[in-house]
C-alpha cells in the first residue's frame, strides 16, 4: 500500500472519530445543565480539554458562552478540530481513496458532510439530536467498515486511526470531569454522581457501567474507563485494540516500528495498574502522561508509514 493512501486512510478515521468525539463534549454539557436544572456546568472545560483555547480566545477572546463554544466546537472552520472542519477533511479524504473504501462507506461520509453543513446554516439549532445524528453516522461508517470492507492493511488502518483517536478522546472527557469540574461538586455528593454519570453517557458507556456498579462514582468511574478490558471505549481496551492491528500492519508488510513497542509497553502497565494508583498519583497527571505518549505513538506512525523520506 502506497504510503500516501495509507496516510488518507488512517486520518480519514481519525477526524471522523474525532467530530464524533467533539459531538459527544457538546453533549455531555448538555446533559449535565439538564440534570442540574441550571447553566452552572461550565463551558471553556469543553475547549481546554481539546487545547484548543489559544485559538477561541483568538476570536473570541475570554467570551466562553454557550452560544460562542457551541458554534466554535460545531462549525467554526478556523478550529482545525470543530466537528465541520473533520467531516469536510474525511470527506475529501474517503473522496480520494474511494477506490479502497466501499461505496456504503463513501456514501454514509457523503452524507454525513451534507448534514454538517446544513446544520451549520440554520439560526435554530438542536444541538443534542445534531449530536446525536453525528453518532448515529459515525455508528454507522463504523458497521459498514467492519462488514464490508476486507480487513486488509487497509483496514487496519482506519481501524488504527479510529481506536487511537478514541484512547485521547476518552482521557478528555476524564479530564473535563475530573480537573476541570470537580472543583464545583463535593467528591460523592448527588451532584458529583449526576456528573460522572453524563460523562459516562457521553462516551455511550452509562449502560454498560450499570451492570458492573450501581452508582456513578470516581473510582469505579475511572476504573471503568480506564482499565476495563472490555468497554470498547475504555483506554485499556484501545490501547491494546492499537497494538493488534499496528502488529498485524507489520506482520502484513514485514517491518518493524517503534510505535509496536510503546503500545506494548502502555498496554502491559495498564493491565498492572490499579485505580489506586492513577488516583494517589493524581488522575490529570496520568491522564497527561497518557496524551504525551500517545502524541508520540501517532507520530512514530507517522514516520514509519506516512513519511515519504523514511517510507519503505
């Protein structure tokens, strides 16, 4: 596989996991004003957890208002992450390889980019069914690739690109709760649970969590989405999920990559971790380090497959 398409491929997966993910922080927000009956949930966590506030504050200056965040997040094209802005770059990039991804994924993307764009041209938004119609396309991009596509180097590319994209979203939305929110609720109380349980339905997980424990509460919350081997957006299960599909893109090419071995490395510590250990360290901090490593991850994939001066 060309490294050029290989490249298109992988961040085809990336920026649509990621409008997806930037949908979920727009909801989860929501949901937490919903359950509090007030606007004290706070907006500008929303852009800090992405770093995306030098740009906002570059437009808007300190203004972190509903009405600023929401369209900035949503549709503002001078942030390279709002949720138009990836929709517009999968789909010229799923445009360019349309000769490699099949023709109910290129039309699911196709329309997904129409809905974008008339969302963004409306006065009168509902942002939560927006949101969730970004899911519902993304849920099914996801189940076509999965089920049409043959599960080549190909796939395991885009699949790559999505599940890494997904292992820093979830740290995020930890990271908006837990050090960013959490100053405003008393760890434990009725309002901390109502928190933790939207941040857990904001990455599809709250049902899922119910069945192991019946209360949203930090530890079990940060266990569940930190180191549960099974919850398909936890970063212990990506994390591993990375490591399978870059080793069987090796194997498949016959080369080797420093970015196997940090994965391997993330996975094997946090199959030992315990939720002790992330929380006297200090939940941030870790979840810090994890976004460091995985910046370094991506960009030894960068190097082994996407650059043209080091490509094989």
């Amino acid at each position: 596989m060309l490294s050029r398409v290989a490249s298109l491929i992988y961040w085809m997966s990336r920026y649509l996991e990621r409008a997806d993910n930037v949908a979920r922080f727009i909801d989860v927000n929501a949901r937490l004003i919903l359950d509090m009956g007030s606007e004290s949930s706070q907006w500008e966590p929303l852009v800090r957890a992405s770093s995306d506030e030098a740009t906002f504050e570059k437009i808007y200056g300190q203004a972190y208002n509903e009405d600023n965040v929401e369209h900035f997040l949503a549709f503002d094209r001078e942030n390279p992450n709002s949720i138009l802005s990836c929709i517009e770059k999968t789909r010229e990039n799923a445009r360019t390889v349309r000769e490699v991804i099949t023709t109910e994924m290129w039309e699911t993307i196709n329309g997904l980019y129409h809905l974008v764009r008339e969302a963004a041209s409306q006065e009168k938004l509902d942002f939560q069914k927006f949101c969730q119609q970004v899911h519902q396309c993304n849920h099914n991009f996801v189940g076509l690739m999965d089920n049409t596509m043959s599960h080549t180097e190909a796939w395991h590319f885009a699949y790559l690109g999505r599940i890494l994209e997904r292992a820093d979203k979830t740290s995020r939305m930890l990271d908006v709760k837990y050090f960013l929110l959490l100053p405003g609720a008393r760890i434990d109380s009725p309002q901390d649970a109502l928190q933790w349980g939207a941040v857990l339905r904001s990455v599809s997980g709250f049902e899922m969590y119910r069945k192991i424990h019946h209360r949203a509460q930090y530890r079990n919350v940060t266990r569940f989405l930190v180191l549960d081997e099974h919850f398909p957006r936890s970063i212990c299960f990506c994390v591993v999920a990375a490591h399978e599909s870059l080793s069987a893109i090796l194997d498949i090419l016959g080369i080797q990559s420093s970015a196997k071995h940090k994965l391997k490395d993330l996975a094997e510590h946090l199959a030992n971790a315990s939720v002790d250990d992330i929380l006297n360290r200090g939940l941030h901090e870790f979840i810090n380090d994890t976004q460091l490593l995985l910046n370094q991850i991506d960009n030894d994939i960068y190097k082994t497959f996407f650059d043209l001066k080091q490509a094989y």
